[in-house]
C-alpha cells in the first residue's frame, strides 16, 4: 500500500500543500479533484520524488509497499527513488505533446524505461523492442512499427497519449499517476482514454490516482474520491458517496457547479423573436493557404469550412462545437473579417462585433493597465466615428462602469492583468468586448481554460448581461454540458463541416448525425 | 675634347670620383664604403652618422634574411614603380648605368665608365664587360638602348621618368658603347641613370617576370605577404651579395611588426617610430642614421588665413621642433628649417636661427595679433592615419598651436584620400607629412616653384621662382649650389611651411646580423648584410 | 525544391544589390585609384593615359554595366594595385583565390576551437549546481566578450608566442610550402577568434538548457527514473542545441567572411585584410568581388544552417 | 514604539547582481560625468619630463607616450566612448523597431524588400560603410556613431520583425483590429511594450558591442580623431609600448571589462527584478 501522511509542501513559505493523508490500496483509482492551485499536482509530483527545488517538504512521510520513500527533514534518496520512479510507480502527464522529448522517436523513449529498470531482462535491443511493440498494441495502437519509428509531432493527440500510457505501463509499476491525462483531448479521445484507463486497471490490478478539474470525468472512473482546497482535502470518500450526499459546502458548490444537461440552471427554454437576423452567413467557404511541396506546384487552398449557412438573431445564443481542427476559428475569423480568402456571403447589421478569446493570458495586453485596456475601444471608436466624442473623463467612468458590470471593483482600474487571476481577466476581456456596446458577440471557447466554479460565474455573467443588452451570441465551445447550459440553438461541425443545426433541446434529445450521437453519448 | 664625366659628375656630396667607375669593381662596396672612396674631404656619407652597435664577427656567406616592409609594392615594373617602398626593394633586383653608393656617390653599375660630351648634351656609356642578367644573358647595347628609351618615352611616346624627358636620342656606337643626346644642359640627368636596364622587350612580353642584373635575382611575388629573392650567382661585384635569400614581408601594422622582431620571425626592420625603437632595443640592435625625408607641418599658402605671411611665421614661431623631436624622433632627429636633407652638407644651411628651434608664443601671438587674429583661428590638420609619426607630431603641433591661441584640430585620413584631395587637389589646410628626397639635391626644392604641378602647399613667390630659373639654367653644381641655399632661405622667410624634423632612420637588426648600410637616398640595400661567424 | 529556387531568387537580389551599393560606395568615398597608384609622383599626362586603360573616363552607369557584364560572363577583371608580374597585372580571381583558404582554414579552425569547448563548458555550467562555479564562469565568459579583437590578437600572441613559444608570432607559412606548419600557425589566430566566441556559445547553450530542463519531457523522463546526467545528455542536449545551431551559422558566416582585425595582428594575408587594403587603395574590382563573396557566403551559411536545423528538429522537417 | 519587520527584510533574497552591477555601472558614470567638467590632469598637455611615467600617486594610472595622464584620459574617454555606445544603441534600436515592425507586422513586398537591403548591409564591410558617411556627411564623432548604428541595425531588425511576426496574431492584437485600432497604434502602442523584454537583453548586448565596434574602428584608423579619445583608441594606442609599460594598455583594458561587465551585471539584475 502506499500510504501518505500528514504531507506539508510549501513554496517559499507559502503552504501548497497542508497536511493530507492519503492511502492507495492495490486495484483502487483515487480521484484527486479540485480547482487549479488547490494542491492536487504538487502531491502527485512529491509522491513520484519530483518536487521542484524550490518546494520544501516541511511535515510527513511517503511509505511505498513498507519503503519509506520521502520523511520531511530526511534529504531524499535519489538512488531509491531514481530506481522506484518507472518501475514501481509511473505518471502520465497532461500535454502529451511536450511531455515526449520532441527530437526522439517514441519507440526509444519506451525502450528507455527498460533500459533503465530492466536491462538485464532482455538479451537484445530486438528483445527490447518486440516487448514495447507488444506493449503499443496494448494500449491499443495500430500499425505499431511505424509508430515506434515516428516522432511525437507525427502522431495526433490520442496516439501520443496512448504512447505516453505504453510507457508508463511497460514496467507493471504498482502505481500509475495520471495527471490531467485527457484535459488536451477531444471529446471522443478522451472517452477511448479513460476506457482504456480502466481496461489497464482491470488488468494489471494495479493503483491509480487520477488527478482531474473534471467532475464528470472523476465520477466515471474513480473508485474513490479526495476533493482537494486550497491544498486541505476536504473530503473523502467513495465517489458514488460524494457525488450523491457531499458533506462539505465546498463539494457541494463544486457539484453543483457542474455543467450539464441534469444541473443545468438556464435549463428553461427561452422564447426567442427571430425576425430580423444580426448575422447571415451565406454559402460560406473559408480557405487556408498552403504551399505546395512540389516544385512549380499552385499553392492550394485548402477549405476548412465548407458551404457554412446560418444566421444569428438578436438576444439568441447559437452554440457551437466541434473538435479541434473542426475550422470553429476559421468560421468566427471569417465572419469578423480577419481572413479575406472566403467566398460566400457573410451579412452583419451592427457595428464591430466583438470577440471574447479562450486563453485570459493572452487576450489581455500584458503591458496595459485594466484601466487603459477597458478605455482602448473607446479611443479607437472616438477616432473611426466623427460623431462620437469622448472625453478623459467619460471614458474613465464608463470603463469604471463597466467593471462593475462584469463584477470586478473600481479599483482593478489600475491594476495590471497579470495582478489578475484567470477568472477576473476573463471578466475584464468581456468588459472591452462589451464597452461598444456591439448586439454580436463571437465567444471562442470563452470557459474552456477556467476551473468549474470560476466557469459557472462567468457563465452567469454572460447570461446575465445578455438580458441586459439583448445580446447575440455565436458560443463557441468543445464542451457539450457547457454548449447545452448557454445555447438557445445548437450547431455541430466536424471537418469544415456543419453537420446538422437545430434547436437544442430537439438536438439533444434527438440526434440526427451519428456524430452528435458520439458527442452526446457521454454527456 | 672630351673630358671624363667624373670630372663634371658631381655626386651629391662630392666630385664624382674616377674611382666610382673606372674603378669601380668588386670590392668597391663589399667590405663597406670605405673603398668607394673619393678624393673629397666632405664625404659626409650617412655612414658618419650611424649610431648603434653592429654585431662584430667573421662574416659568412649563406642563410635566409626576412626584412619587414611596411608598404606593398605598387609594381614589379622598375621603370613604373613609384612608391619610395617600392623602389627600395628593387634596388636589389634592378640596376642601372650608374647606380647609388652608400656615400651619397654614384658608382658605375652596368656601365664601367662615361663621358660627357663638352656642351654637356651627349653622354657616351662604355658597357662594363660580362654583366649578365638573371636570366644568363650577357647585357647588350641593345639591351641599354631599350630600357633608356623606354624611360623617355622615345618608344611609346610617353616618357615614364620625367626628368628623361630631355633625351632626344639614344644611339649604339658599338657592341660596347651607347651614346645618350639631350637637348639641354642638366648636371643632375646623371642620377637618373639609375634608372633600371632590363633585357631589350622584356617589359612587353607578357607574364615576364622581373629581370635585372642587381645581386638579387627575383623568385616571387605573392600581394600582402611580399617578395621574395635570391642571390645572384653571377652578380659582377665579385664577393656580394652574402645571403642565398632575403624575403620582404609585408608588414602595415606596427604592433604587429614589433611583435614579429621580438619573436625573431623578422630579421631587419627600418623607420621604426620611436616607441617601436625603444621596445626593442633591449633585444636588438637598433641602428640609427638621418633619414632621406623631410618631415614638416605643410601650410596651403592659398587659402584663408594662411595666405598671410605673417600668419605663417607665426606658426613658426609657435612650433616647439626640439619638443616634437623629443616626442616623436626620440631626441635622435635632426631638426630642419628648409626643404633640404641635413645630409647633403653642400647644399644644406642650417636656417634654425630664423624662427629658432623651441617655441615662442611672444612673437607669435604677436604676429597673429598684427595679422589681424588677436584670438587666433580655427586650423584643421589632414594627417594620413597610417603613418603613426605623422599623427603623433601632428597631436604634438595641436597643442603648441594652442598655446598662441590657434585652435588646431586632426582630421585623420587615409592615404589614398591624402593623396587626392590633399596632394593633387589642394583642398587642405594644413598637413603633417614628409617629403621623401632623391639623390639630387634639387628635387626637394623644385616642388616649390609656383608652377610645379608638385608645389601642393601652393607656395607662390616671385623671387623664387626667378632664383629656380637661374638654377635649371646653371651648368655645373658648384652654382646650383649656391642657388640652392638661396631659394632654401627664400623658403624660411615666407615661411612657406613649417618644416619640422629629419626624422632619424631607425632600423632593428637582429643580432647575429652585420653589414647593414645606409643610404642617404631611400634603399635597402641587402647585398652587403651578412650572418656573423658564431 | 520551391524553397531553392526562392532562396536563390533572394540571393541574386541581394547580390545584386551589394553590387550597387558597393559601386555607389566608390562613387562617393574622397580618394582616387589613379592618385593611388602613381603616388606623389604622378604627372598630369600619366594620370589621363591611366584613368584611360583603367577605363575610369567612362560614365559611371556605362562602367557598372561592363563590368556586370564582365562578371556574369565569369571575368572577375584585374587587380588596379596587384601586379602579377612585369607587366600584368593580378586577375582579382587568381587574388581571391589564393586569399581564401587562409581565411576559410581560419574560420574552420576557429568555430572547431569553439565548438570543441564551448559546447562542453555549456552543458556543464547548466549542469553545475556550484555558486561559486557559476559566478566565475558568468565573469568568465563575459570578460571574454569584453576584450577588443585587436587586444585579445595581441595578448594571445604575447602568451603563447613570446612567453610560452609555442609559436613565433609572423612566422606564417604558406599552406601551399608546408601545410601543417600552416595549421600550426593558424591555431593562435584562431584561439584569438573563438575566445570571445566561446564565451557567447557557452552562455547561450547554457541558457537554452537551462530553458529546456524546466520542459515536460524533461519531467516525463525524470519519472521514468532516468539520472540527471542521462537527462541532460540524452535528452536535453540535443534540444538545448537547436538554438545554438543558428547561433554557430551566425558566427561562422561571420568568420568566413574574414576576421579582418584578427588578420591584421596576426599578419594573416587572408579575405579580411585584402578588403581592408583594397578599400584603402580604391581598387575597386577587388572590393567589389571581395563584398559579393562576403553576401554570398552570410545568405548560404544561414540558408545551410536553416537545412541543418530542418534534419536536426523533426517537428521542422517535415513542414 | 515602533515595530520592526524583521521577517520581510530577511526573506527577501538579495539581488546580488542588481548590486553589483549598479556599482560598477554607477563608478563608470560616476568617472564619465566628472570627466566632462574635471579631470586631475588636462587631457592634452603634454609633458616631456613625464613619458611614460610608471603608475604612481600623482598619475593612478602612469603616463602615456606623450608624458599625459593616463587616469583623467581614460576618465574622459569613458564618457565618449559611452556616448557613442549609447548613441549607436540607440539609433540602431529605433531604426530596427520602426523597420523590424513594418516588416514583421505587413510581411509581403515590403517585407521582402527590407530584409533583402538588410541582408546587402550585413555583407558590406562596416568600414566601406564609414567612409561613405564620412564623405557624404564630414568628418566628426557622430559620424563614427551614424556608420556603426547602420552596421548595427540589420540585427535590431532581425529581432523585432522576430517579435511581430510573434505578436502579429496574439488575441490581443487580433482584437486590437477588431475595435478599429488605427495600424500605427497597433504597431507601436499594443505590440511595441511587449517585446521590451526581449528586445532589452539585444540592446545591452549591442551596448557592449559598439564599444567593441568602435575601438575596431580606431584599430583600423577610422575612429574618433587624436587628441579625442576612445577606451578603443587608448588601448590601441596603447599596444605599441606594451612590453615597456604595460600599465597604459592595462588600464583602458581594464576600464572596458568594467565596463561592460558592469552593464551585464545590471541587466542580468534588472532581468531577475522583473520575475
């Protein structure tokens, strides 16, 4: 068993963690669930001997199967732990991207774990081989030879992370970490991942910790649950058990925070007048450019969004979504005007319409005070429209104004937005989508990099100044539960394509593509 | 009536002994100067003047002796070779009827002996007998005939030594005998005989190499690493040279140089600056003797407010010369007045009383102050940056000047640019740099006259030009002279220009090395060094 | 293939118009070949009849045309100053020619000395959990960017050639007599090239695998149990070298266009103190050959870099 | 009574290279701005009695060849070789932002045919360059400046097209279109701050460079003109005695590790305050 007990770890003597227990029993999947910064990663990663530097174990001990691994004021074994680390124990990181070595063949950096733990096992590098081969067709690849020859970035997203789950498993460690494993995933990935989680578990009866902000994805396949605050566990406890009777109001709101078809509180369906539409699109293609690798060969355009016909009316929400890749980007690019290699029409009757980014970190100036970032539109439409005129001062209050609507206090005028966290820079780039006062906003997966109670506020934030402003919406997300929570019609496009378009309540409960039937089947 | 030139050639310093050529043979010049010897008191030879210990030993014949030079070669044609760098090296390959001794003399090369004709108009060469060229050929009359008429533009029309022009006809009386007529008198046309005989139509053969008859033979030239030569087996001066090879190396920068004859990758090395001198004098013979330059603040006496006389001797009266002697020669320099080597001791008066040697700010504020410049005035100097002598005395004048009130500054440029826009187009100034001097003692002081395409300091005064006219036409030397001396104290008292030092000729030889001579004209002559007996 | 035929459309361009440039240059720059060659000595008939054979009493536009033509004919022209011999003078193709091994040798020499320490010392100073270590070699490292070329030329050859004698200072052989005494004597110019070299490959390799350790799969491979020396040289080198590879074309493009300064104390009669000369003298045919080669070598180092940095990275490869 | 904080003062971790380098930079302005106004000797006077005078109390650093103070030259070299440094920096700077953001930002034609003059100025030799400016515009100190700014600025260029063509298409910006923010102000007032980071660590090391730059220049003679001096020019005057007193060489040298460690320090220091 392993067994944690009473773990400290603090950060320049900030606590990241505070004094949690914890106990693995074999064949378990424990679910470490809680929003980011709540402490669930950094017990991963001291639980492995990974602990960065500059943490500091202040209190408790890590038993591994009766080794005493770590004791807080002990330094650390390195041998031991270097000699536990991929063979006993394992991890499975969230970006299977840049978790793999870029420049290294993924059959190498397999080969690797059984260079490391078990080179005498095998007579011959082909010996080696034949078992990671044997190994990627466990997890459930094809075509494993070229796979064990191919680098990371030649893989997509789900054969990487398979790759990674091959190297985490080749050695039967005792404990399997994953951390996050299917958050960069799509949808239908991530439900072939967390299947083949289990299949693994159901195998090689082995632990697993499954570290996830997705409540959802915990209750569908942990054992047992650990919710996770501010580096505390507030409870734990069999997940049927938490999910069905949480004891704490933390857990509690963290469920409720939910989204999804049988929490979801705008539920209601809203009556919308659909007379004159703010948006049409119109035969809409959109291209992308790409050379041609053949010498004297066109530069092709390539169609990322085929034949797109819709429309958008006032005060109405139109969700979409779609995988990545699916041309989501290109579709609100092309409607905004910031890629002119279209044929097609797109109609918009109002001015400028604004669009909300997915990453808060980036859609903010960095350089720019919240102040001057909610007063820039301004200035910029003071210039454009010689009818309008704003002064210092006006600006100032509206800008003021503004925060108030979006839910921050007057003084985050001042402050800088890397002063903010994730939740209140999403607010204020709501802010300056909204100061206009534009009737369409485009939101490109507005909530997908937020923690699910953050995520539930700035949804409401969103509704709520719908109602105030009449606002159109073209809601932009690959959450399904997020999608069916806004959206007053509902929009699916796989490759370029819009495969079917609908009211949502109609869609859900009666899918007409077999794909929208993949994407609802886990919702 | 025919008299023997020698009688008439007057060599710089002396009546040309008959010695020089009749005699002249072998030995003359192989155990040093002391047998070119002429019946003359004066023999100043610059060999008077040396100082430094040489190495003193057996000598011995052989080995390899690499000669730092600071200039590339500007041709391997020694008729169109015009830089002084240039022509010093060649001295070793080329030789003409006549040729420079260590004395200032002229020795009989190629030819063993001439007269001159009465009117002074007709030159008659007796070609010494076995002189062969590098090649194996006896020197022929027709050999001599060419390389004459090739100098006086008498094949192509345009002459290539100026003061050739003046030959009219070059005739070949016998296998042995080539008669040179001139249509005017001029007692200094016998230096420019030095002038190279080549083999008859090797300059227009294509890819000749050079071919001479001097005590080096050449074997290669490679651009930026320099030249390299040979003894010649067969050199007519029986006991020279003593090196199987000397290589010229090119070396432009002078910290690299003292780097190279401190490490001893470099045997001889000559115009070391003074600092050069005193780094390496602790582990090298540094040799020392008056230069064959003149070095000077030149003034453009055509422009503002150096049109004035007054003004200029005001700037002469502010040079402190025994402090940029102090500064930049190393106390060793001779200090000047004039356009006149200090060498040539009979043709050269001392004129250092006129303005005096150290500064004096009295006097010169006060010319200033009558010129009408009470403040002084702005003066910009153009100095060729790659002579670091001519920078620093040029650092040293900027201050004294101000000590009168004259705000000088350096404008430092190259020399290309020198050349054009300070020495052909006279748009300047002033300037510090020196004049090199051949060995007649008239070259230095014709640059002067108003019309010279050569006067670039636009020195322009009547009374000079009438005493130059006296000179051009003056038949012997002994009045030449005479005039000369005038139009040098013409120079002075219009302070023409601000004549400063002959800067000494330093030159680092390495121990083991001895033989070295000096020139008073600007060779390097390897023939007679020699690798001491240990 | 598309990527050659652009890349060698822009290297015509620009080849093209340093050409231009250079013979704006020559244009405007105060000094004249003619004055040059004939010194103070010069006579106004011998100036006319050379400015006639050099073809300098053509008009401007007429001259770079010709010798446009000249060029793309494969005539480099002669030399204004260099003789050949007697009556020759040195064909800029012959001069070139027998310049550029010198100064390629130099710059092989050069980024091999670099490469061979700076690498090494890299990794280790990132490796390097000492201080104390680290301060000195930040110093270290920082001072030898510091010195002045000219300054480190002589210093190098203070030490090495006067003080240890482990060569004599200007005693360079031709590589056509004795090419090991040519390497020999090209090692110290060529340790004065790459000190400060060494010192910028070795911060920057340093910083880029500082960057990569703080990278996921460097954490991935540390679960994997994999030591920190296996780390650092398995995985993290040949990432951290990436950076460094561009890096190493910057230098090497600048040392294969001649260490002028370096050639100069060193009295290496290579591309960069031919240029310097040639400038000075205002022969033109020379410079002009001489800044076409200098584009021509930058743009294909950097274009042989960017196909080297394509084989290396596998993500770049393949786009 | 008052209350000290203890703690604050003690968990804060002292940036060493902040210290250290503001110091030695500090020194260094310290030494050029006296300089302007005093230094214990003239800088010209010349004093036969005095050559090469070995280090002593009434010359810190000795003598030069022509019997000057060697510690009031460097005194004022130091700030005209700063200037300089600056002046190239800054110049160069500027004319790699402006270019480097047209480039970088609209690509296309002018992309194209900016970076194929920037490649043209990177193969002309720098001292072609500065004969050219000198004749164009006359001799000076600034023109010294002018021809090393435009040798410097390719690689200011190089960087900042680097960094726009980063920034071109980050949220911010492409919202920035989106309000109808006018080209100019996209370019130089939403993308220009955010590359300061990046583009600072070029500009201390350009700093460094151009003093490098320039003491080559005056190595080959085209430098600052006597009796004006540079670091790059004393050293380089300093070479011909070096056996014979090293102490004239030494003291420029040292001035110019200083120097430029000094400004590394700073900014290395000025780098880690930010994190």
């Amino acid at each position: 068993m392993i067994s944690i007990d009473n773990l400290t770890i603090s950060f320049s003597g900030k606590k990241a963690v505070d004094g949690i227990s914890l106990q693995i029993e074999p064949g378990e999947i424990l679910g470490l669930v809680g929003e980011s910064g709540s402490g669930k990663s950094v017990t991963a990663l001291t639980l492995m001997g990974l602990l960065a530097s500059e943490g500091v174990m202040e209190t408790g001990t890590i038993d591994f199967n009766g080794t005493c691994l770590l004791k807080a004021g002990v330094k650390p074994d390195q041998k031991l732990l270097r000699s536990f680390r991929g063979d006993q124990m394992s991890m499975i990181f969230q970006e299977p991207m840049t978790s793999l070595n870029p420049t290294m063949k993924v059959g190498p950096q397999i080969d690797e774990q059984l260079l490391l733990h078990a080179k005498d096992d095998f007579k011959s590098a082909e010996e080696r081989k034949k078992r990671v081969l044997e190994t990627l067709e466990g997890v459930g690849l094809r075509d494993v030879e070229k796979v064990y020859d191919s680098y990371p970035h030649q893989l997509s997203g789900g054969m990487r992370q398979r790759a990674m789950i091959a190297m985490a498993v080749i050695l039967h460690p005792a404990l399997i970490i994953a951390d996050e494993p299917t958050t960069a995933l799509d949808v239908t990935i991530q439900n072939q991942i967390v299947k083949l989680l289990k299949e693994i578990r159901d195998r090689e009866q082995n632990s697993m910790i499954f570290i996830t902000h997705d409540l959802n994805l915990a209750r569908r396949i942990c054992t047992k649950l650990a919710v996770m605050k501010d580096g505390k566990i507030v409870e734990l406890g069999s997940t049927e058990e938490i999910f069905t009777n949480p004891q704490t109001d933390y857990a509690k709101k963290l469920i409720a925070a939910v989204p999804g078809r049988k929490n979801s509180k705008s539920a209601v369906h809203r009556e919308i007048e659909r007379i004159e539409p703010i948006l049409t699109v119109k035969d809409l293609n959109v291209f992308y450019k790409e050379r041609s690798k053949k010498l004297f060969g066109k530069t092709e355009h390539k169609c990322v969004v085929k034949n797109a016909d819709f429309e958008i009316y006032p005060g109405e929400t139109l969700g979409l979504v779609g995988e990545s890749g699916c041309g989501k980007t290109s579709l609100c690019k092309a409607i905004l005007g910031i890629n002119n290699d279209i044929t097609g029409n797109v109609k918009i009757s109002t001015v400028r319409p604004q669009m909300v980014f997915q990453d808060p970190y980036s859609s903010l100036n960095p350089s720019k005070s919240i102040g001057w970032l909610l007063e820039e539109p301004l200035r910029a439409e003071d210039i454009l429209e010689k009818s309008i005129k704003y002064t210092k001062e006006t600006r100032k209050e509206m800008a003021i104004d503004m925060l108030r609507r979006v839910g921050l206090d007057e003084y985050y005028y001042d402050r800088m937005p890397h002063q903010l966290s994730g939740g209140q820079r999403q607010r204020v780039s709501i802010g300056q989508a909204l100061i206009t006062k534009p009737s369409l906003i485009l939101a490109d997966e507005p909530v997908s990099a937020l923690d699910v109670t953050i995520q539930d506020q700035v949804l409401e934030l969103l509704e709520s100044l719908q109602e105030e402003y009449g606002l159109a919406y073209l809601f932009i997300s690959h959450d399904i539960n997020v999608i069916y929570r806004v959206s007053d019609r509902i929009m699916v496009m796989k490759k370029g394509e819009i495969l079917e378009i609908g009211d949502r309540d109609q869609l859900f409960d009666n899918p007409k593509h077999p794909y929208t039937k993949e994407l609802l089947a886990e919702s | 009536m025919k008299k023997y030139l020698s009688i008439f050639f007057v060599t710089l310093l002396a009546m040309a002994a008959l010695t020089g050529c009749s005699g002249g043979t072998g030995e003359s010049s192989g155990d040093n100067t002391s047998n070119v010897s002429t019946t003359d008191t004066t023999q100043a030879g610059t060999s008077d003047n040396v100082t430094g210990v040489t190495a003193t030993g057996e000598a011995t014949y052989g080995g390899t002796v690499v000669v730092g030079i600071q200039q590339d070669i500007d041709s391997l044609d020694p008729h169109t070779a015009t830089a002084a760098g240039t022509k010093e090296i060649l001295f070793n390959i080329f030789e003409g009827l006549v040729k420079n001794a260590p004395n200032g003399d002229l020795i009989c090369a190629v030819a063993e002996s001439y007269e001159l004709s009465e009117d002074g108009l007709v030159y008659t060469f007796t070609l010494r007998q076995g002189v062969k060229f590098h090649n194996g050929d006896l020197v022929t009359a027709e050999d001599v005939k060419y390389s004459i008429e090739r100098c006086a533009g008498l094949l192509d029309g345009t002459p290539l030594v100026s003061t050739m022009k003046t030959i009219t006809a070059v005739d070949i009386i016998d296998e042995k005998t080539v008669q040179v007529t001139v249509d005017s008198v001029n007692p200094e046309l016998i230096y420019s005989f030095t002038y190279a005989i080549i083999p008859n139509g090797s300059a227009d053969v294509e890819g000749a190499d050079p071919i001479g008859t001097g005590p080096f033979r050449y074997v290669s030239y490679t651009p930026q690493e320099g030249i390299i030569v040979e003894k010649n087996e067969d050199y007519w001066q029986e006991g020279l040279p003593y090196l199987d090879r000397v290589e010229f190396k090119i070396i432009t920068d002078d910290k690299t140089a003292t780097l190279e004859l401190q490490a001893g990758t470099v045997q001889l090395f000559s115009y070391l600056t003074d600092e050069q001198a005193t780094e390496l004098s602790k582990t090298m013979q540094v040799l020392s003797a008056p230069s064959s330059t003149v070095q000077a603040l030149f003034l453009n006496n055509a422009v503002e407010p150096l049109n004035d006389v007054k003004v200029r001797q005001a700037i002469m009266y502010a040079l402190d010369k025994d402090e940029i002697n102090l500064f930049v020669g190393g106390g060793d320099a001779t200090v000047i007045s004039s356009s006149m080597l200090p060498t040539l001791e009979k043709y050269y008066v001392d004129l250092n009383d006129v303005y005096g040697t150290g500064a004096n700010v009295e006097a010169a504020k006060q010319l200033l102050t009558e010129a009408g410049y009470p403040d002084g005035f702005d003066l910009v100097i153009s100095v060729p940056s790659n002579y670091p002598v001519h920078m620093q005395t040029a650092e040293v004048i900027v201050e004294q000047l101000k000590a009168v009130g004259i705000n000088a500054s350096i404008d430092a440029i190259e020399w290309t640019s020198w050349l054009s826009d300070v020495y052909t187009n006279r748009e300047y100034a002033a300037t510090v740099c020196a004049l090199t001097g051949d060995s007649t003692p008239g070259y230095l002081l014709s640059r002067f006259v108003s019309t010279s395409s050569k006067n670039f300091i636009n020195f322009n005064s009547a009374e000079y030009d009438e005493v130059y006219e006296k000179v051009v036409a003056a038949t012997t030397m002994e009045e030449r002279g005479d005039y000369y001396k005038e139009l040098q104290k013409i120079l002075v008292d219009e302070a023409g220009t601000g004549f400063t030092l002959c800067i000494a000729n330093k030159v680092a030889v390495a121990n083991n090395l001895a033989g070295y001579v000096f020139y008073p004209v600007y060779v390097q002559d390897m023939s007679t060094v020699y690798y001491v007996a240990e | 293939m598309k990527y050659f035929i652009k890349k060698i459309v822009t290297l015509i361009i620009t080849l093209l118009l340093v050409s231009i440039l250079a013979f704006l240059a020559f244009q405007i720059i105060p000094g004249d070949v003619v004055h040059s060659i004939l010194g103070t000595e010069a006579t106004p008939e011998r100036e006319e009849a050379l400015r006639e054979e050099l073809g300098l009493d053509r008009p401007p536009v007429e001259r770079y045309l010709n010798w446009g033509k000249d060029v793309l004919r494969g005539d480099f022209g002669v030399s204004y100053r260099y003789s050949k011999n007697m009556n020759e003078m040195m064909p800029v193709k012959e001069l070139i020619g027998d310049k550029l091994p010198v100064t390629l040798w130099l710059a092989l020499l050069s980024v091999g000395i670099t490469v061979l320490i700076a690498i090494p010392l890299g990794v280790l100073w990132a490796g390097t959990k000492n201080k104390f270590l680290d301060g000195v070699l930040n110093v270290l490292t920082q001072t030898s960017m510091a010195i002045p070329a000219f300054f480190l030329g002589i210093l190098v050859t203070y030490l090495f050639g006067i003080a240890f004698k482990m060569f004599r200072p200007g005693a360079y052989v031709s590589y056509k007599t004795d090419f090991g005494g040519f390497i020999h004597y090209l090692i110290f110019p060529a340790i004065a090239i790459a000190i400060p070299k060494i010192g910028m490959t070795a911060r920057f390799l340093r910083n880029s695998t500082l960057t990569e350790l703080t990278s996921d799969y460097v954490r991935t491979a540390r679960s994997k149990g994999a030591s920190e020396k296996r780390i650092l040289f398995k995985h993290v080198l040949r990432n951290a070298m990436l950076p460094v590879v561009t890096f190493l074309g910057m230098i090497i493009a600048e040392v294969v266009a001649g260490s002028i300064v370096v050639e100069q104390v060193f009295a290496l009669p290579g591309i960069g103190r031919l240029l310097i000369s040639s400038i000075s003298t205002r022969d033109f045919p020379v410079v002009e050959i001489l800044i076409l080669y200098i584009t021509f070598v930058v743009i294909i180092v950097y274009f042989i870099v960017d196909v080297l940095y394509r084989v290396l990275d596998p993500r770049i490869r393949e786009k | 009574m008052k209350v000290f904080n203890m703690s604050s003062a003690k968990g804060k971790k002292v940036n060493i290279y902040l210290i250290i380098g503001a110091v030695m930079t500090g020194i260094i302005v310290v030494m050029a701005i006296v300089g302007i106004f005093w230094t214990p000797y003239s800088t010209t006077a010349m004093s036969a009695k005095e050559r090469f005078a070995a280090p002593s109390w009434q010359h810190l650093f000795g003598t030069d060849n022509f019997g000057r103070d060697i510690f009031s030259r460097v005194m004022k070299a130091v700030g005209t070789s700063a200037l300089i440094s600056v002046l190239v920096v800054a110049i160069s700077a500027v004319a790699g932002i402006v270019l480097g953001a047209i480039t970088g930002y609209f690509g296309g034609v002018v992309d194209a045919v900016v970076m194929r003059i920037v490649d043209a100025i990177n193969g002309f030799p720098s001292i072609l360059l500065a004969l050219v400016i000198i004749s164009l515009l006359g001799k000076g100190r600034q023109n010294v400046v002018l021809a090393l700014a435009i040798a410097f600025t390719p690689s200011f260029v190089r960087i900042v097209r680097g960094e726009f063509i980063r920034l071109r298409d980050a949220d911010y910006v492409v919202r920035a279109r989106l309000m109808g923010v006018a080209k100019p102000r996209i370019l130089f007032v939403h993308i220009l701050p955010n590359i300061f980071s990046t583009f600072w660590v070029s500009v201390t090391i350009g700093l460094n460079n151009a003093i490098l730059a320039e003491s080559g220049l005056s190595y080959l003679g085209i430098g600052v003109q006597a009796p004006d001096a540079t670091l790059g020019s004393l050293l380089s005057d300093a070479q011909a005695s070096l056996a014979s007193s090293p102490w004239y060489a030494l003291a420029p040298g040292l001035t110019i590790v200083w120097t430029v460690l000094g400004v590394a320090m700073l900014s290395e220091g000025i780098g880690k305050l930010k994190k």
